[in-house]
C-alpha cells in the first residue's frame, strides 16, 4: 500500500518490541505487518496411501499476521484511515494462488486470509502479552502455507494384488 501521490511505502515489516521491551520500529506514521504465531493445521495432517517411498506428510500452516496502525496521536484518522485500507485489500483478495500472485512461490498451491477476531478480554491480554500499549490493529489468519522436504524416509513397494495364503504355497 502507497499513500496517493507518493513513493512512500505506509506498510512496513516489523516487530513491535525489541527483546528488552524497547520499541522495534524507529519510524511514524505506518502499519506495521508483524508475525504474531505460527500453527500447524491439523485437519490435513493424513498422508493418504499409495505406492512409492514414505515421507513425512506435508506441514500445512496458518500464520496470524497483526497489522498495527503505528501513528502518532495528531495523526490517529489517518492511522484508521490506513488501517481500512489494510482491510479493503485483504476483503478484495482474500485468495493468493501463482496465478493471481507473481511473486508466490509455484509450489505453493493457494493462501487464505481470513480476519481473526478476538473478543475483549483476549485482546486486553493479547497486547499485555506483547508488551506494548495497545494500537489500532487487525489480525489475519493465512491458512495452508505447506512446506515439504522430500526427505525418503522408507521405500514401500507397490501393492499389486491380493494372495491367500494357500496360493503363495503354490
């Protein structure tokens, strides 16, 4: 995202906090895209059967992105105004595939972004966690990032048919 008339990028890829508590990003007036968790998806986690070697199933992952309208206080419309347009973006586009997203990786197959809600309570302890006052913000859910080694760990042989044990005899 770009403000109009200029070369200027408004979203820029930060932590929020340094590891002594300090904050990370030096600059104002920006949304910063930040990596909150990583989780594995667990409802694809079957490898389904066939021939050939055995390998560990792909790793499906959903990555929670926060998107924090990092603005000073004078400016706070034009930090909400930054922040809808974060949201009219990912509402326009809400699937990534190689065909619609030159630079995604060919191996990967599609990413959805879907908005994450927290209710009040989880976003009170959400910011406590992070250690930072809390800012206008959005999370997203990116689902099904895969990622596979082809690391062979046994070679299984075809299976071609049935035999009782009275035929293997003969």
């Amino acid at each position: 995202m770009r403000r109009m008339g200029v070369q200027e990028n408004v979203v820029e890829l930060s932590a929020l906090v340094n590891l002594d508590g300090s904050v990370a990003f030096r600059g104002q007036n920006k949304v910063l895209c930040s990596l909150v968790s990583v989780q594995q998806e667990r409802t694809s986690y079957n490898m389904p059967l066939g021939k050939g070697d055995l390998k560990n199933p792909p790793i499906q992952l959903s990555l929670f992105i926060l998107f924090s309208a990092y603005y000073q206080p004078a400016n706070y419309t034009e930090a909400l105004k930054s922040l809808s347009s974060v949201i009219g973006f990912f509402q326009g586009k809400q699937v990534f595939t190689p065909q619609n997203t030159s630079k995604l990786d060919a191996n990967v197959e599609k990413i959805t972004v879907e908005l994450f809600n927290f209710d009040i309570k989880e976003l009170s302890n959400f910011w406590t966690a992070v250690g930072t006052k809390h800012l206008p913000s959005v999370l997203y859910k990116w689902r099904l990032l895969s990622i596979t080694e082809d690391m062979i760990l046994a070679e299984t042989p075809q299976i071609t048919g049935f035999a009782s044990e009275q035929e293997k005899k003969d």
